[in-house]
C-alpha cells in the first residue's frame, strides 16, 4: 500500500510539473489570439510547430477536396491544446520522440489508403526545443508533402487522435468531459469483466467498451469484435466487444465488454489497438480530483471542458525579484542587494568602495559579502533548475524572464552553471536546426545520452556530418 502511494504521488507531481511549464501561459495567450484571427500558420508558430506540408502541393496531389478538408482542419487547429495533450515520457515529461500521430485521416478516391494529417517530434537526438511538426502521410513515401526532414516513421496505432478530436480542435473541445468520464463519480466499481491489474483506477475502464465500439466502427469492423488494449510495457488485454440493447424504450444499443484476457502481445498482431488517450484517466482529471491543480491553471479549453464554471484568465506568474530588495548579512550589518538600471548591484556601498572591492576579487582576494552574493547568483542562481527545466521544454522566453527578474535585464553572465545552461541550450538548438536542414545524423553507437534538465549539463557527443558525395 505505501509503494503503491509514493508511485501515485510520483507520478501526479510528474504530471503537476508538467502542466506548470510544458505550455506556457504566454504561448497559449499568443497561439489562441493568433487562431481567433485566422492565422493558423501563425498559432502554429507560436506553439512551437514547424509546418511541413504545402496546400497547393497536397492538391495537386489529391484533389482539392481533400486539400479544402486539411485547410478546414487547420483552421479549427489548436496547436496549444494539440501540445498539451502529446504524449510524454517520464521522468523529465519531454515530448515522445520519434512519433508520428494521426490527426486526421480523409479518404482519397484515387488512392487505396487514406491521407492523413500527422503531428511528429523529432528523435530524442535533435529534440531540442521540444518542437513539433505537421506533414501529410499517404501510406507511401515518408510523412511530408513540402518541407521538413526525411525519415520519420509511419504514424503510430497507439497515440492516434483522429478518433480524439476534442484533443486538438478547439470546435470540438467541449467534448472532453464527456469522452473523458469527468460526469462519472470519482470512485466506481471495477467492472466484473476486468482482470486484476496494476492500479485499476489509472485506467478508464468505464470507457473502453464505449471508445473500443468507436475504433472498431473507423476500423470498417462494425462495432463488434476484438480489441488489444496496452496496459503495460510487456502487459496486453484482449477485449471482446459486442452490442447489446441499451435498455427497454432507449430505442438504441449500446457497447459492452463481453469478455478481457490477458494475451501475449503477439497474440495481437493485426488487431486494433485501443489508443492511450482511450485507455488511461486523463491527468488532468487526476490533478483535479487529487487536489493538485486548479482548474484556473489548466489550459482554457480544457479547464472550461471539466470545471463547472468557467476558468478565469491564465496569466503569466508574476515575479518580484527585480522589485523587493534582498537582504544579505555583510560584515555585521544588514545590507540590501537589487536591480539598478538593469542590474544586480549593491544598495549600500558607494562606488567607490564597490571598485576597491571588484579589484580585489580580481587578484583572487575575497570581496564583500554582498558582491559573493551578486557572484554566486550570476553563476549559480537559485533559479537554476527552473531556467533547466523551462530551456529544456523550449520555453526560452520563460526561462530568459527567470534570469531577468533576477539578475536583470543588462545583466553580463559570468561563467558559470547558468552560463553553460544557456549556451548548451543554444547549441542543442542548432542540432536541431541542423536535423531539420537533413545535414546531420547520429552516428553508430554514437546516439546521444538524455538530456537531465534539473541536473548538470552531460556531455553529448557530436554527431557524424553527412557526407558530400
């Protein structure tokens, strides 16, 4: 029971973590102006989205009726609400690597397999910024009509959110309640059918026979049939899924779970797959009903989809380091420390005295207590794993307002940690850069270790330059 409790803990104050720097308030502001206005494009890259697809190329390719529907899609698009939804990895919540999900599928009479519209992330070796991108994928040649690099894999069953609509368009975001189970009381019975499993209440087992009928109806399957549902890294369930009568004088039928076993996971090759965002609580209706969150902290669509009123406005933190004097202990008195024409500096010490003092930490002499100060803030600032964690998430205009309200705006950086977080920073940035140009790749047995945002920078090793010939 107390294992159980500290991993539930865990992964609440994961998910916590997450909501309070993976989509800044800023970014949602901007992006959600930007789509109001009709600027799709524009939301895009205010969320940190790359757009590798090209309307005319797409109709040329397919028609105009297909390209008409994508321009339709991408307009109702909210790239901020896309990416608070994306799936994530522990521990540090970045962004799945590598993945391609489905948004949208649309049928092109020309073709046997549907075109779809995916969101992909790049591999965990060119991750920086956590940037995201949007390609079209005809089941032929790799996702992309346009721009952007090669070799992204095909789109993935299990993260696919052309049957979760309500995660990415804003029309339909007031779905989520519904979809989600937040109508249902916290605490419900498990069902007679479930097999024991690890935690039951982090599966939303109520809805599986509902959302299985769904995938099963896309899938050209009727509603009926056999469904594997991940549970686990090395855990599948088999769910046999039938209509029956919803009741008498409901004139309709409705999905049950006639039986769940567990299986191999090769014993579900060729069967559909039920996706993650169908089979596990959502995290934020956790958050909610653990007391962790508030819905005024949640992004505006979602918040508005599960509390009862409406949220008010999310706006920035407002900090006040550049606004109250710090006291520090120098030399027997209390001495205040702040921002000066944008900058740390001392507020009880003449110039003079701050020279004489500056030129003697130069010839390694030991300065005033409240110059240590002002040093070890510029090198090792409090706010350190915070400004990690934020460049690391690729909110550098979150983790720039951190070193500004401390040290402020005309601040020198000295070397240091914070220095080398930001030039790190900076230069996974241009790898990036680099992957998206398709100039370079990792190379063998030469893939970089995982970025630890709150801890000290690690070393990566460069990778190989594409050759010229």
């Amino acid at each position: 029971m107390l294992t159980g409790t500290a991993f539930e803990d865990s992964r609440l104050s994961f998910w916590l973590r997450v909501r309070e720097i993976a989509v800044p308030p800023l970014m949602t502001e901007t992006a959600t102006a930007r789509r109001t206005a009709g600027d799709w494009a524009g939301a895009c890259a205010a969320a940190g989205f790359d757009v590798d697809l090209d309307l005319r190329t797409v109709g040329r390719a397919h028609g105009s009726d297909v390209a008409s529907r994508l321009r339709a899609d991408l307009r109702r698009l909210a790239p901020d609400l896309l990416r608070w939804h994306m799936p994530r990895t522990a521990p540090h919540g970045f962004l799945r690597s590598g993945a391609t999900i489905t948004l949208a599928r649309y049928d092109d009479p020309g073709r046997p397999r549907p075109v779809h519209l995916v969101v992909r992330t790049a591999p965990a070796w060119a991750d920086a910024g956590q940037r995201l991108s949007l390609a079209v994928w005809d089941g032929a040649a790799p996702p992309g009509y346009g721009t952007g690099p090669r070799g992204y894999r095909p789109p993935d069953r299990r993260f696919r959110l052309d049957l979760h609509r309500h995660l990415w368009d804003a029309s339909r975001s007031d779905e989520l309640r519904a979809r989600s189970g937040a109508g249902l009381p916290d605490e419900r019975p498990v069902p007679r059918w479930a097999p024991p499993l690890p935690e039951p209440g982090r599966f939303a087992l109520g809805r599986w026979a509902a959302e299985a009928a769904l995938l099963l109806g896309a899938e050209g399957r009727g509603g009926e049939g056999r469904v594997a549902v991940r549970t686990g890294a090395r855990r599948r369930l088999l769910l046999d899924v039938h209509t029956s009568s919803a009741g008498p004088g409901t004139g309709g039928e409705a999905p049950e779970v006639r039986s769940a076993r567990t299986a191999p996971a090769g014993a579900c090759a060729g069967l559909p797959v039920l996706p993650d965002a169908a089979t596990w609580v959502l995290p934020d209706l956790e958050l909610l009903r653990s007391g962790w969150i508030t819905a005024d902290r949640l992004h505006p669509l979602v918040a508005a989809a599960l509390g009862p009123v409406a949220p008010e406005p999310v706006r920035a933190p407002v900090t006040d380091g550049g606004t109250v004097p710090r006291v520090v202990d120098c030399r027997g008195a209390r001495h205040r420390i702040g921002l000066v024409d944008g900058v740390l500096s001392p507020l009880d010490h003449d110039p003079a005295e701050i020279r004489r003092e500056e030129l003697l930490a130069a010839f390694t002499g030991t300065p005033l207590p409240c110059l240590q100060v002002i040093d070890v803030a510029h090198r090792q600032p409090d706010c350190l794993t915070d400004v990690r964690d934020r460049l690391a998430h690729g909110d550098a205009a979150g983790a720039l307002s951190l070193v500004e309200s401390m040290l402020g705006a005309e601040a020198h950086l000295r070397d240091g940690d914070l220095r080398d977080a930001l030039h790190d920073a900076a230069r996974q940035r241009v790898r990036h850069g680099l992957f998206r140009a398709g100039l370079t790749q990792p190379g063998p047995g030469r893939v970089p270790p995982a970025r630890t945002p709150s801890g000290p920078t690690t070393h990566r090793s460069r990778p190989r330059q594409a050759s010229s010939r």
